[in-house]
C-alpha cells in the first residue's frame, strides 16, 4: 500500500464515521490526528501544545488542509507531498481566516473538530478510536521506530559511566534519537536512590555511582515508541536482581495476557494477580501500568473494568513498576501473541516462561 492509499483509506473510514453520526464534515487539528490521516505528516513547529499548525477537514466529496499563509508550500512540498489533499490558506494575521474557510465549504454548524477548533463542536471522542487498529503498512513504520528508539536508548546507557550526570545521559538519548529523526517526548532518566523515590524522573543533576534507570518515549511519524533499561555498575545487591526479576515476571504476564480479544481490564486483572504472586500485591498502585499505544503515549489506560478489546494491529506499551525497578518495551498484538518493537540484539535478555508461553525481557544490565 503507498501513502496515498493509505490516505484515501482512512479518509474513507472517516466519512464513514461521520455519516454514522449524522455530521457534514470532520476537523482534525492534534498533532497525533494530522499524523494518523497523512500517513505520517508532521503538524508541529511547537512540541508544546496538541494542536498543529495545520488541520485536515473532510467532507462527504473534499479533503483539504488548512493553514495559514506561512506553512502551506512547506506542508505540501515536505509533509503531505502528491496527497489527495487541496490546499487552503489564509493570510496569518486574519483573526477569522480559518472560519470563513470552512463555511466556504460547509455549514458548520454540522461539522465536527478533535480539539474543538474553530468554534466548532467537540467530536464524540470515539473520533481517536478509527487509529486504535493500525494498517500493515503502519506496522512496518512501527518496527522501524521500534528498532531505532531502542537503539537510541541502549546506545546512551552503553556510553554512561559513573560520575556522568542524569542530564548527561538524557542529552544523549535525545541526541541519539534526534539522529534517527526520533522526536524524544519523554527522556527520563534516574540514578541510585532516585529510581526508588520518583516514578517519573525527570533528569537532574545528580551524578550516577551504581545503577540508573533510563525511559523514553519517541515519536515519529506521529508513532510513539515506549521502553525502559536498567543498568548496574558493579555487582547489584540481591535485593535489585530479586525486585528486577519479579518485575520482568509481572511484564512477561502482560505481554502473555495481551491475546485479541482480551480487555485490557483483564490483562490488568492477571498482572496484578502476578504482583501479588511475586510479594509485591500494592505495587500496580503507584503507578500507572500503561496500555494502549499508537498515535498517542497511550491511547487508552488499563484501568480495573477497562473494557477495550484488543485486536491484531493494535499496539501496546505495559510498565510494571516495583520500587526500585521498572521494564518495558511497545509490542504490537498479532493473532497468535505480541510482537516486541523496541528490541535489539545488543541487549541481554532474560527468558521468562509463566506457563503462558515464553517472554524473553530485557536483563538489568550489569557493567
């Protein structure tokens, strides 16, 4: 499938949509739906708000983007280049530009935007849902995102040594990803007592002695591709290695559950179970434990009743957490199990077998 098919499909499912909702028209302005429906596009010149600097609407017989003055020949010479999309702009400092081009083309009042844009009504959320199931062909650019990501991180963490900093280590991430055309969302990284008191490290300038725990989530292609290693300098103490195992124990049960068909209420329901089974039943609660994945950090979070169905297609990104300790890898769920995405063979791994069928985890790496 070539990028214009795989355009036309999804405007396709969009009308669809729509016509099931009984609205002229649809106004995609996030970033992560203006990457969905261009196969790829970036919207962004700012990382720092979910809208775009450009936005896709659809109607029953057009497809357009809409921008001001200033992005048009760039969006349509680097971003959605030969895509079935017509132009619109408006001059940057017309206040109203934008909807006077929509009621050009349709009533608004029977249009429908992601963000609420433009004074239009807030789309049924289910919107973010037609991306949830991703093509073959986005599979292929998520195992190419996988492969890099992880090489980006693995590549940082091989280079630290003791007394390098947490910013130190962070900036190389975010300078390996930025290499392979890898935005770094999140670049957390936490060394020694650190990674046993945050969940969320963002960097510091505490430099690392013994062991350091390193997260990213990149994006590109308006893919985002999550994981996590752990490294020891030095012999870990057993209290580590017992905690890094139980929690790759606790992962390996996730990505064993994330079966089509299953709830991700379910998966979650068998992970704590696994918690529990390793002595560490309360430690799903301080933390999120992740979910579904794609064209968002996570799409949707596995709660307790969480009834999402999984399907082929649909990518996931768990991470268990123990004090101390945390794995995680995006997989894609096929129909006999996952995929793992951000894996290489640089990495070791440990092999965990539940009776579930065997996970090969990533190993605490020791140095």
């Amino acid at each position: 499938m070539d990028r214009a098919t795989e355009v036309r499909a999804k405007l396709d499912s969009i009308r669809a949509w729509a016509v099931k909702r009984d609205v002229d028209g649809v106004l995609i302005g996030s970033q992560s739906g203006f990457a969905w429906v261009t196969a790829g596009g970036h919207s962004h010149v700012s990382l720092g708000e979910p809208r775009g600097v450009a936005s896709i609407l659809v109607t029953a017989d057009g497809a357009y983007l809409m921008t001001a003055n200033i992005e048009l020949r760039r969006m349509f010479d680097e971003e959605v280049p030969e895509l079935p999309f017509e132009g619109v702009a408006w001059e940057w400092h017309e206040s109203s530009g934008a909807e006077r081009a929509i009621a050009e083309r349709c009533d608004p009042a029977r249009v429908v935007s992601d963000l609420e844009l433009f004074g239009l009504a807030r789309a049924d959320p289910n919107l973010a849902a037609l991306r949830f199931t991703l093509l073959p062909v986005e599979v292929e650019r998520y195992r190419a995102l996988g492969r890099d990501a992880a090489v980006a991180v693995e590549s940082a963490c091989l280079a630290a040594r003791p007394g390098d900093t947490e910013l130190d280590v962070a900036a190389r991430v975010a300078e390996e990803c930025s290499r392979r055309n890898i935005l770094a969302l999140v670049d957390l990284v936490a060394v020694d007592d650190r990674i046993a008191a945050y969940r969320h490290p963002l960097p510091t300038p505490r430099r690392l002695e013994r062991t350091m725990l390193v997260a990213l989530t990149g994006r590109r292609h308006g893919l985002h591709a999550s994981l996590t290693r752990m490294v020891a300098f030095g012999d870990p103490n057993a209290d580590l290695v017992r905690r890094h195992q139980a929690v790759l124990r606790v992962d390996a049960r996730y990505l064993s559950r994330s079966r089509p068909a299953e709830t991700l209420g379910g998966v979650l329901e068998a992970a704590i179970e696994q918690y529990a089974a390793e002595g560490f039943a309360d430690e799903w609660r301080l933390h999120h434990q992740g979910g579904l994945t794609g064209y968002a950090g996570r799409e949707v979070f596995a709660t307790r009743g969480e009834r999402h169905r999984l399907e082929p297609g649909q990518a996931l990104a768990w991470n268990p957490s123990i004090t101390r300790v945390k794995s995680e890898d995006t997989v894609v769920v096929g129909d006999g199990g996952v995929e793992v995405l951000t894996s290489t063979n640089s990495w070791p791994r440990v092999e965990v077998d539940l009776g579930e069928g065997t996970s090969f985890r990533p190993a605490l790496l020791r140095r």
